[in-house]
C-alpha cells in the first residue's frame, strides 16, 4: 500500500470532506466490481454496495456508521454508476433492512479479498508487534504498524483497543524473553544476591527497590548526588557487568514508567 493512505486506516466513518483525489482513489471501480454493483436490484443498494466497497479499499474495515454521506461523494457514485443518487443520504436511509446492509458489508469485503483476523493470524500479527516493540516504544507508532500489517494482508483492521491489547501481549512476551535471557546470563547465586539487595532496607527505612525507582524531581545538587549514589550501588552489585546487552528500547520504556 501507498505511505499516503497511512491517515485513512482505521476510520469508522467517511470523512466530513473528500477530495477528488480520494473519489478516484478510493470510489472508483473494476470492470468486476462494476458487474458486481450492477446486479443489485435498485439504485439505493447499487449506491449501498459501491459505499462500502469504496469504504473498505479506503480504511480496511467495513462502514457502520449512519452518518450523512458527503453529496460530493453521491454526486460522484452517481456518475460511476449512471444512476440517480438522492440530495443527503445516510446508511440508515438506503437500507429497509438491516440483513441487507450485513449482506453489503461482508460482499465488499469479499469482492477486495478483505477477511476478519483468525486466531492463527492473530498469534501471526503478536509475533510482529513483538519483532518491533524491539526497535519502538511509541504506542501509536505500533498501532499503525499494526493497521498497516493487517491491511497489507487483506485482513479487516479490528477496533484499537483490540490492537493495544495485542500490543499489550507482545510486550509480556518480549519482558518474558528477556526475563529468561536474563536468568540464562546471570548465575544464580548473583541473582539471589541482587533479589536480596533490592529486598532489603536502607538505613533511612526506605525500601531499596522503591528508593532506586524513584527519578529525580528536579536537577538540584542533592538530586544529583542521590542519582550517583543509585548508579553507584548498582555498579558495586556488579549490574553493568551482566545486563549491558538488554534492548535499549526495552530499557527506556521501564525508565519511562519508573519517571512516571
């Protein structure tokens, strides 16, 4: 796919505006859709059908949304297809029943090779997510990763939070990973020693752990010397020694998280 369709994927409903160049891109039809569309019976459910199947090439989900099409867009299905198209039309207006516009929704999808995400797929796409959490922490950078990933694979681009949750997924299995990478790399008494440092008390009462978490509130003199001092008790436990490999991405989203 074009990098200039990027802003179009995912939508939920047809934009306010369309431009020419988006009537040609999206709007205009094959001689097979053209035959398809025609053997609608109506002009309403010709226009219906061309929507959804415009709909899909443009944002790789089916279109739901009862809100007004844009005339220009009417105007334009009417020329494409040399028919009569109404002044203001919603989805909810060209469909007396509801089976039809289900009916409409899954042809479209058919006639573009678009096909809801299988379980083996989803595990698929998982794998992906994980391959590039390596290289970005940017939540939304990987939620187009994933709509661009899905569409280029004809399959139809599921609701974000579906797709945060399979972000969410990749990175449990990528911490997993380097949990075992970890425990693979560092003997084990070393790690029972580190797990018994970051358990301990410090002499202020303050839990070890909870006192190296803790970022610095501003870059005052004291701030400063308690970074060092935290750097310092971690060289001492020998941690640039063993954990130096780790994924720098990996390490600045739990950097991020601790600041936060």
């Amino acid at each position: 796919m074009q990098g200039w369709q990027t802003p179009y994927l995912g939508l939920r409903d047809l934009p306010r505006e369309i431009t020419d160049f988006e009537l040609q891109s999206f709007f205009s039809f094959g001689q097979a859709e053209l035959e398809l569309i025609s053997r609608r019976r109506g002009d309403n459910h010709k226009l219906g059908l061309a929507l959804h199947i415009g709909f899909v090439r443009m944002s790789g989900r089916p279109l739901n949304s009862v809100r007004a099409v844009p005339p220009v867009l009417l105007r334009h299905l009417g020329q494409m297809l040399g028919i009569t198209t109404p002044d203001l039309a919603s989805l909810r207006a060209l469909y007396a029943r509801g089976r039809t516009l289900f009916d409409h929704q899954q042809q479209a999808c058919e006639a573009l090779g678009f096909a809801w995400m299988t379980e083996h797929q989803r595990r698929a796409l998982v794998r992906v997510l994980r391959d590039e959490v390596t290289h970005s922490a940017d939540r939304e950078r990987l939620l187009l990763h994933a709509r661009h990933w899905l569409y280029e694979h004809r399959l139809l681009i599921v609701h974000d939070r579906v797709i945060r949750s399979l972000v969410a997924v990749a990175l449990t299995e990528l911490e997993a990973a380097t949990a075992q990478a970890i425990r693979a790399a560092v003997p084990a008494g070393l790690l029972k020693r580190w797990a018994s440092a970051l358990d301990s008390a410090r002499p202020d009462g303050q839990h070890c752990q909870s006192w190296l978490w803790s970022a610095p509130a501003k870059h005052s003199t004291r701030q400063i010397t308690e970074v060092l001092e935290r750097i310092a008790f971690l060289t001492d436990m020998g941690i640039d020694q063993h954990l130096g490999e780790l994924n720098d991405v990996l390490v600045r989203r739990y950097a991020r998280r601790m600041a936060t």
